[in-house]
C-alpha cells in the first residue's frame, strides 16, 4: 500500500516535468509510475477494505506531492500547511489502526 502511495508522489511530480506530456522521457517516466501505482492500490484492494485502501493511497500521495512540491520547487512550507499535512497523517494512521487485518 504505501509503495502504491510513492508512485502516487512520483507520478504527480513528473506531471510536472512532462510540460503538458510534450516530453518523451518525463512522460514514460509519469505514465509507468501512474500505472504501477493503480495495479499496487488493487493489490492492495484484495486484503484492505475500499475506503481505507483509497484513503491512505490518496493520502501518502497528498502528503508527500505537498512536501516534494516544498522541496523541489519551493511551495510555501507555512506552518498551516505542515500542521494540516500531520493531520492527514494522523487520520492515515488513525484509518490503518482502526482496520481489521
């Protein structure tokens, strides 16, 4: 599940690189990584429930876009912003605890 997630990350940051899917590389880079990730949440499907598979997938993809998005192209990192990340990461965590396995 959580490397289903980091392709989520991965994918979202090449879009950037593609400049509109108008660069060959970036783009095989971005669409490989969108395919492995929706393969990945599948998998991840047969054993999780729907609701808290998608969550945390869209989550770890969220949190981790918004701080590369920081990083790598210097996005505000106010601290509204990070508090409001750690609370996506505490429902992640709350999601993964409160699910049967």
């Amino acid at each position: 599940m959580i490397v289903a997630g980091l392709l989520e990350v991965a994918w979202a940051i090449g879009l950037k690189y593609t400049e509109g899917f108008t660069r060959l590389w970036p783009s095989v880079f971005t669409l490989a990584a969108m395919a492995g990730s929706v393969v990945l949440l599948g998998m991840a499907m047969k054993s999780l429930p729907i609701g808290t598979s998608y969550a945390i997938w869209v989550g770890v993809g969220a949190v981790g876009t918004a701080l590369l998005g920081m990083v790598l192209f210097g996005e505000s990192a106010h601290w509204g912003r990070l508090l409001s990340l750690g609370l996506i990461v505490a429902g992640i965590v709350g999601l993964k605890l409160a699910t049967p396995t």
